[in-house]
C-alpha cells in the first residue's frame, strides 16, 4: 500500500505541471561531481605551501644547511690552523733532536742555564705587559 500512496502523489504532481524533486543522493553527486576539481586544487595548493615551508625551515630546510655550511667552514678553517701549529712544532721538535745549539738556547731560556763567564742580567718587566695585582681597579 505505501508504493501505491507514493506513485498516486507522482501522478498527482505531475498532473499539476511540476517537476519532481530530483532524489538526494542523485543531487549530492552532481554537486560533488561539479565542485571536486577547485576543492582538489585548494587542497593542492595547500600542501604545496606546506612542502614549501618544511623545505625552508624545517628541521633540515635551507636555514639549517646555510646555517651547517658557516659552521662547517669555521671548523675547516680551525683544522688548517691547526695543521699548520702542528707542523712548526714538529719542525721545532726535530730542530731540537738534531741541533744541540737549540737546545742550549731553549735550556737558556727557559731554565735560566748559564754559560761559563757568562753573566744574566733580568729586567724588570714593562708596566704594559706586567699583570695587574688583584684589587687594584678599585
């Protein structure tokens, strides 16, 4: 009986000269057929922002490589300093196993060796090099 209830008010309606109303889901899917193309692109265009950002700033972004590469100079440059300190104080070392004159000079000066007839005159250390005792800025 609610079939033959339905069909008579169709009848009814379409007796009056108006159009039925289209099903609901038949709607939904036109309307999702019609608006899915800009809701992809916006969403798109989203996530294309959001790769953008995470490539800049993000944990390994441009700023953190930039920031890596200043950093990663400075410690080279540190090295060759370093190499080459390491270097002179090979050379001295090798001067002082095969040449006894430097070894005296060293022993001259930092032991304060003498030789005979030979007298050490100190001096007194100039005012702008000598250390300020402590407490006397105030």
């Amino acid at each position: 009986m609610p079939d033959e209830k339905v069909q008579a008010e169709k009848k009814a309606v379409e007796a009056k000269g108006a159009a039925a109303p289209e099903p609901m889901p038949k709607r939904a899917l036109e309307f999702a057929l019609l608006q899915w193309r800009p809701a992809a692109t916006a969403v798109a265009v989203v996530l294309a922002a959001l790769l953008l950002w995470h490539v800049v700033n993000g944990r390994n972004g441009l700023s953190v490589w930039q920031q890596k590469r200043v950093e990663d100079r400075e410690l080279r440059k540190e090295i060759d300093e370093l190499n080459e300190e390491n270097a002179r104080l090979r050379d001295r070392i090798e001067r002082l196993k095969s040449n006894p004159d430097a070894i005296g000079q060293v022993a001259r000066d930092k032991l304060h060796y003498t030789k005979p007839n030979e007298v050490i005159v100190s001096m007194p250390p100039d005012k702008q090099t000598q250390a300020q005792p402590a407490g006397a800025g105030k």
